[in-house]
C-alpha cells in the first residue's frame, strides 16, 4: 500500500480519539501488556474508521517490518555492548576516576557525568544498581544527605537513557521520523548536558539542602570499590566513544566538502550497527578477554543481556503499528492540518503529544513509541531538515521524561533503592525527571529555530 484511503475527517478524528482513550484504558485500568493494549488500539483504529481489513493487516506488517528493520539490531548490540561494561567493572571505574578529579566538594557532577556517558550503552535500572553504592558511599565520607549525590546521578542517568543514542529511546523516535543518528547525537548531546546541569548538581543542592535522606541500613556497612581491579579509564573512555564518533563523522563528511573523498568510508562504518558492532568486539577483547573472562563466559553474559530487549522490540514494533495505521487511514493528513491551522511548530506538538502519554500510562517506551508514530505520521514530515527532526527526535524524548510518578517503575525503583517515603520521592526524583525532560525540550526547541 502506497498512499492513505480518503475517509471521512469527522469519523477519523473520532476514531484515533476513542482508539487511544482505549488503548490507554487497557493499560492503565485493567494492566494490560503495552503491546498487546497498543495493537489492540491500533486496529481498533482502523475498523472504526472503515479502513478495509486488508489495509489494516497491511498496516500492521508494515509498521512491524519496518519499524523492526531499523532498530532491531541496534538494540540487541547495545545491550550486549553494555552487559560487557557492566561486567568489567566499566562503569565503576568511570565514576570512580570522575570523582577523583573533580574532588568531593564537585563529586555531583562527576556522577552526573559518569550517569550520562554510561546510560547510553546501559540500561537506566541496571546503570543506577551499579553506580549508586558509590553516591552512598560519598554520602557517607562527607555527612550529608544522599540526595546531594544520588539526583546528579539519576539526572545524568535520566538524560543519557532519553536523549543520546546508542541508547534505545531516541533510536527508536530516529527511526520512525528518519533522521539520521549523527544528528541526534549532536542535538542530543546539547540537550543532554544543559538538562544534567539543570536537574543534577544544581537540583540535587536544593534536595540536599532540603531533605536530610541518610544512606539506607543495608548499604551503611558496604565496602569502597577495590580501584586495582577496574579496568583503564582511558580505554573505557575511547570504546564508549566508538559509535559517537563513527556515527557523527558519518553526518560530517556527507555535509562538509572538504571531506567528501572520505565519504564512503565512514558512511559504511558510521553505518549505526556497523559502529556498534565495532564497539561491542572491541568491548568483547577488551574488556572481556582482556580482563579474563573465556568466550564461553561471554557468551552466556551477552546472551542473558537480551533478555529484557524483546519486551523493547515487540512495544517498538507496535508503536510503528499505530504510525502505519494512522498514515493509511488518513489520520496523518488531518493531524497536520490541525497542526497547520494551529500555527503549532511540530517540536512542541511532539513534547506535548509524548507528555500525555507519559503522564497517563508512565512509560517512557510506550510514550515515545506512541508520540512518534502519531508525528511520523503527518505528511511532508521527511520533508524537514535533518537538524529539525533531530530536535523533534529530542522533544519526544523530553516529553516522555517528565512526569514520573506511581505509574512509572522507575519512581519505585528510586524510591526503594534510597530509601525516601512516597511524597518526598515526588518532590525530589518527580521533579527530577520533569526538569531533565523539560530543559531538554527547551534546548530542543531553540536549536529548531535555527534549523
């Protein structure tokens, strides 16, 4: 199928309205699995709104096979990119390295540093298990509240799992908008480093001030890491850097003239799972032959990392169900016109749109899942400029950032892990996440304006 069905606009609007309103009903009211709730609300869609069965069963392999075909692979490398650095000790060695240079007086920073450049290749959960014995232990060497270290280091966790690829999050929105990766880097990385500064170190003194939060019993008694066997802080440094700078040199010698000989080069190995490939091997020799682990060892650890990246994969692949089935059914066409006769830039439509939805369902895969296909699915949207659509790219994700609260797995997860009650978590780790998001989109929303 090439081009969308003309159907009523009336009965259109109606029928993505009802469709979501259901589909969010399904997920927040009777706990239905986001897949099972986003396809069911799809294809609700689409036979409320009299799009043949043949066009819906259309839509819903186009938007698996195509959503899956762009970022399939990434997700699977990424993981077990990550699964290797959290095995060799990686992560500790960044934070560790981090805190020593800028001293204990600025350690919020280090952490919130080291948060961000480790969240990009490790999931958020697993990145905040590994590093936060380290903000207790600081916590415990200076007598002051937890606070004051653990919100830079779930502000920086925060800003790399939502605006820096390899990180699943803006893959999946950069697939969907297609727009290449090196300009989500870039935007992602001026986004990511104002909203760490904003929601980290500045945030976490306020907090810190605020709400005397002592290290939890269980932790008081833990040992100081053991630095002499943590791998090379330089070595870590350049194997997470591998991607970034494939990918960006990729963008960078398509754009600048001079450059343009070395083009093809580095669009085979800026290629995003060529990049991420390198890395992983690399990270696999390294750090994990490198550092006594057998390959059969290794095997077991990258297999058991893709575990949690099918749950990823099949809501992606629903959310692109959503995109198809709004774009065949006519629904992209009334959007835009909305958007048009609004004189709405589409950066704040796609925050506004991926905030709702992370309101009301407390996902941030399921909101930008959601929040990018509905963009996508506006006509003449491949039309924008890579830069413009690398900043809509970044506003999904501050729009599915802000907000957590009883619905997200995250806000128990904070919650438990440092110890605080219901209500002070929402006044420190919900406003967290909601200054992380917010700055990002505002960020975002600048650079557009250049675009």
């Amino acid at each position: 199928m090439t081009a969308e069905i003309a159907l009523n606009p009336t009965r259109l609007v109606l029928a993505a309205v009802i469709g979501l309103i259901l589909l969010l009903v399904l997920i927040i009211k009777f706990k239905i699995q986001a897949m099972i709730a986003i396809l069911i609300g799809a294809i609700s869609i689409g036979l409320m709104a009299g799009m043949p069965a043949e066009d819906i069963v259309t839509a819903v392999n186009d938007g698996i096979g195509n959503t899956l075909k762009g970022i399939a692979l990434l997700v699977g490398l990424g993981s077990m990119f990550g699964a290797i650095l959290e095995i060799s000790g990686g992560a500790q060695t960044l934070a560790v390295t981090m805190v020593k240079w800028f001293g204990d007086q600025k350690a919020a920073w280090a952490l919130g540093i080291t948060g961000l450049v480790i969240a990009m290749p490790v999931f958020f959960d697993a990145g905040l298990i590994i590093l936060i014995p380290l903000a207790f232990s600081l916590a415990k060497r200076t007598k002051r509240s937890s606070l004051f270290y653990v919100i830079p280091l779930l502000a920086g966790l925060a800003v790399g799992h939502a605006f820096i690829p390899p990180t699943p999050g803006p893959i999946l929105v950069a697939n969907m908008l297609g727009v290449e990766l090196g300009w989500v880097i870039l935007v992602g990385i001026f986004c990511g480093v104002v909203s760490m500064i904003v929601a980290g170190p500045v945030w976490g003194s306020i907090c810190g001030n605020k709400y005397n939060i002592s290290v939890p019993e269980h932790v008081a008694k833990q040992e100081d890491f053991d630095e002499s066997k943590l791998p090379n802080f330089w070595v870590i440094v350049g194997i997470i850097l591998i991607p970034l700078v494939l990918i960006i040199l990729d963008s960078v010698t398509g754009v600048v003239p001079a450059l343009s000989s070395l083009q093809p080069v580095f669009a085979f190995l800026g290629e995003p799972f060529v990049a991420l490939l390198i890395a992983t091997v690399a990270a696999m020799l390294v750090l994990g032959i490198g550092h006594g682990y057998n390959t059969e060892e290794l095997e077991k650890v990258m297999t058991k990392s893709l575990e949690p990246t099918g749950l990823i994969l099949l809501v992606t692949a629903c959310g692109g169900v959503l995109r198809y089935v709004l774009q065949y059914s006519g629904m992209g066409d009334v959007i835009g016109e909305a958007v048009s006769s609004m004189s709405l830039p589409i950066v704040i439509l796609a925050f506004i749109v991926a905030a709702l939805v992370r309101i009301c369902v407390g996902s941030a895969t399921v909101a930008m899942t959601m929040a990018a296909g509905i963009i996508a699915s506006i006509p003449g949207i491949s039309e924008l400029s890579p830069l413009y659509l690398a900043c809509t790219t970044a506003a999904v994700a501050g729009g599915a950032t802000v907000c957590s609260h009883f619905n997200d797995s995250g806000f128990w997860l904070v919650k438990s892990l440092v110890g605080m009650d219901e209500k002070t978590t929402l006044k420190t780790w919900t406003i967290m996440e909601t200054l992380v998001g917010g700055t990002g989109f505002l960020v975002a929303l600048i650079i557009s304006f250049f675009a």
